[in-house]
C-alpha cells in the first residue's frame, strides 16, 4: 500500500421484507441503523458515512477491518431491537482506498464497495452457497469467501437470527470493542434490574459471540 492507500471494510446491506414492513417502519428502520452507525464512529475513530443504497438498502465504509463483523451484529441488533420483524442481510468485502472518502458513498468506485454489493446479491439469493445444495440458506450475512471471517459470518449469523426484541436492544448497548462485562452498569442504562438483563444476556449468547469477535479480532491484529 503506498502512503495514501489504506484498508477498509464496506458492509452494504438491504432491509429483510422492505415491502412488508411499509413505509413507516422502514424510516424507522433507517433511523436505527444511522444511530447506529454514529455509534460506531467511537470504535472506528471516524465517520462510517452511512449511506442510504439504492432504494431500501445501506452501506457504510469502516475504517477498522477487524470490527466488520461486530459491526454487522450491531446494525442487526439495531434493527431487531425496534421488533423481531426487522432485519437485514449484509454483505461485506474489505479492499484499499486512496485518500478520503465522501459524504455519500454512492460515489465512491473503489473495489471494496462494488464486491460488498456483490456478496448481499449472494446472501440474498443463496447462490453463494449453492455448493451445499440447499435453495434457501436462511444465512443472511457473508464476508468474502474462503476467508476465516466468512467461516465466522456463517457460525455468528444463527445466533443474531434468534435474537428476541429484548435481547437486540440488550445486545446493542453492549457489543462495542471495550464494553467491561459490567452488567450493572448496563442494566442501570436499560432502566431494568441487573437479574433481568444477566439473565437476557446469557439467552442471547452473548459469551461465546463476543469471545468468537474478540478472538477473531486478535487474530487480525496479529496476521496484519
């Protein structure tokens, strides 16, 4: 990479069922997904220029790879937590960009953005994985293939599938890289009492997803 060139990751994603959900959930939706987004920011040192794609789709640019996946979960998080008939698939590719990136990432023609559209149309359709011979996968997010990321994609992407409206928004305040596991704190946020949300957290699978990332995560720090 020369002096000006860096890596990102871009998630672009599209709303589960847009045409079922109708127009007022769908701005709803949106708006969780910005808040979302503004939130990240704090992990990623930057804007993620969250961009509304095509109709009823997203797409958002990090400028910390590592966290693609984490932040795949939290968008969906974002979603479930406004009911369980909201959600999104997501494709996510990472590649190199030159300079800075704009406001408005429909603008932007650099690889990484062009092959994450490519793998939402593969989740979308189940064509990505149409060597297992299943027609309808059910997964709705994928990195690029063959990578440990993608494996990883796979595992994670049952759990968030199951995640309740409760355990999304209780997911949401607590997936950030440098949450402490102080539920207490987190339940105090949530106006709920801290049995409540301990209990919630261990239904939700959180351990073992925010284990899986972290690990994921050192992993790519340590192979960068």
């Amino acid at each position: 990479m020369t002096q000006n060139t860096r890596k990102i990751a871009v998630l672009t994603g599209d709303l589960v069922n847009s045409t079922g959900l109708g127009p007022a959930k769908i701005e709803r939706a949106f708006a969780a997904l910005e808040d979302c987004a503004a939130t990240q920011a704090e992990w990623m040192g930057e804007s993620l220029h969250f961009t509304r794609h095509r109709g009823d789709g997203w797409q958002v640019a990090l400028a910390e790879p590592k966290y693609a996946l984490r932040s795949a979960l939290a968008f969906r998080a974002a979603l479930r937590a406004q009911g369980e008939e909201f959600d999104s698939y997501i494709g996510i590719a990472e590649g190199e960009v030159e300079g800075e990136i704009g406001p408005d990432l429909n603008e932007e023609t650099a690889k990484a953005f062009s092959v994450s559209g490519e793998k939402l149309e593969h989740v979308k359709s189940g064509e990505a994985l149409a060597d297992i011979k299943l027609s309808s996968t059910g997964i709705r997010m994928l990195y690029d293939r063959a990578t440990p990321q993608d494996a990883l994609a796979i595992a994670l992407d049952g759990y968030a599938s199951e995640w309740t409206q409760v355990q999304a928004a209780t997911i949401q305040e607590i997936l950030s890289p440098d949450y402490d596991l102080n539920f207490s704190k987190t339940a105090i946020k949530l106006g709920k009492s801290r049995q409540t949300v301990t209990k919630t957290i261990r239904a939700s699978q959180y351990v073992r997803i925010s284990l899986a990332l972290a690990s994921m995560e050192t992993w790519i720090d340590n192979n960068a």
